[in-house]
C-alpha cells in the first residue's frame, strides 16, 4: 500500500509539473537572475509575466501551491545558500546581495 501511495503522489507531482504553463514556467525561471530578485522582485516578475499581479498570483498558488512572493523569497535563500557555499563573502553582504 506504501508503495502505491508514494507512486500516485509522484505521478500527481508530475502531472502538476507538466500543466504549469510555459508563460509560468519561463516567468519563474527567468526570476533566478540577481537582477530580477533582488530590486522591485514582485514587480519584475509581474512585468516578466505580462500579467496582472492577481492574475499572477492565483496562477502560482494553483501550479506551485505559492504566492509570487513566497516563490521569490526561495529564490533568494537558494541564492544566499550558494553564496554562503561558495564565497566568503560576510553574511550580511550577501542578505544585501540577495535582497
């Protein structure tokens, strides 16, 4: 049953995945640019979008379970966690850095 269950909620992850649309898909891709999360990121990513900021958001809480803002905030600690991985720059510049 364990078995079953696990490769249902895999196959539904999947299926979440695959009929996020490509206006969305490429939206949140492209937010993984420093320069599109770290000033005005809701901004930028309703401009990205070219969709209204509601319409954005509905769309992210239906296809990724998130507000836009949630989703940003990922980024950014993705990217903090990398910095901090990988430079030794001081924590405080890199919060700055990310935003």
């Amino acid at each position: 049953t364990f078995y079953v269950i696990n490769r249902l909620r895999h196959y539904r992850e999947e299926q979440v995945i695959d009929d996020v649309p490509q206006w969305l898909k490429s939206t949140v891709e492209k937010m993984h640019d420093k320069e599109q999360f770290s000033e005005s990121a809701l901004e930028n990513m309703v401009t990205l979008s070219a969709k209204s900021q509601e319409y954005l958001t509905r769309a992210t809480q239906r296809y990724y379970g998130k507000t836009p803002m949630q989703i940003i905030n990922e980024i950014r600690i993705n990217f903090a966690k990398k910095q901090l991985e990988m430079t030794n720059y001081s924590v405080t510049d890199i919060a700055f850095e990310a935003g």
